[in-house]
C-alpha cells in the first residue's frame, strides 16, 4: 500500500509544479541573494544548450536565469528518475516502466500547455524520459549487486 501512496505522492507533485506559472516558480530572487558570488559563472559560461529553437547560455540569459534553467531540468529529470523507481516497486518490466513514465510526461506537457505562459515541449518529454532511462539503469545496477551480494554468502 505505502507503494501506492509514494507513486501518488510523486504524481501530485508533479501536477502541482506543473500548473505553476513560470513567475510562480521562478528561483531568481532566491539564487541573485543565495549564488550573489556567482559561483562557477566561468565554467557555466562555456555552456550553450539548444533548447526549443533558442540557445540557452549565460550570455543569452544571464547568470541567474541560465543557473535555474539548470536547476528546473535537473528537477524534471531527477523526478521521473524517481518516478520510474518507484514504478519499478511494483514488479514491472523496466520496458513497461519506460512507456508509462513516457506517457506520463507526454500528459503532463499536455497539461502544462493550457498553464498560463507555459508551453508543451517534445524536448521535456525526451528529458523526462532520459530520467526514468537513468532511474531505472540505476535500479537495475542496485538489484543486480544486491542479487550478486545475496549469492556470494
């Protein structure tokens, strides 16, 4: 049951977020007073992501703006990492794992695309996808050491 309550969880968070405006989620205020230093600025600086025909870089955006376009790429990626773990507790073929966390962010781009100033991206649901790719890689990894580990005693 509690497996049920932490995929529900993961889900309600996920909408909650996604209904957000982009203003309503904004970290600038937070990272201008928290990174005022602007730590790293030399090395992010060399980075220029293509994202939704536009090039998102420092110099493009500016140090705080390019810092959490980071930071919201990590978040969605970690969270259908996460998502496709805790798809994986119910004993499904990582394949089956990979097509519903797909359709997950397919629908939750969908959903966002009637939020106010947000948009619907196939590039989201490809990153989305990479993150259940990496959690389940990683689940398996665990499972497999685990299994290894239970074998050797």
């Amino acid at each position: 049951m509690k497996k049920f309550y932490f995929i529900g969880i993961l889900l309600v968070v996920l909408v909650i977020f996604s209904s957000m405006t982009a203003e309503q989620q904004s970290l600038q205020h937070f990272l201008q007073t928290t990174l005022s230093t602007k730590p790293f600025e030399a090395q992010l600086s060399q980075l220029a992501i293509p994202y939704w025909d536009t090039i998102v870089s420092v110099d493009e955006r500016g140090y705080f703006a390019f810092v959490e376009f980071l930071i919201r790429k990590s978040a969605h990626f970690l969270m259908f990492a996460t998502i496709a773990v805790a798809l994986l507790q119910f004993r499904l073929h990582p394949i089956i794992v990979l097509v519903i966390a797909f359709g997950i962010a397919l629908g939750d781009e969908f959903r966002q695309s009637f939020t106010p100033g947000r948009t619907m991206t196939m590039q989201d649901v490809w990153l989305d996808s990479a993150g259940a790719v990496f959690g389940i890689v990683l689940w398996l990894i665990y499972r497999n050491l685990r299994q290894q580990k239970a074998t050797s005693r």
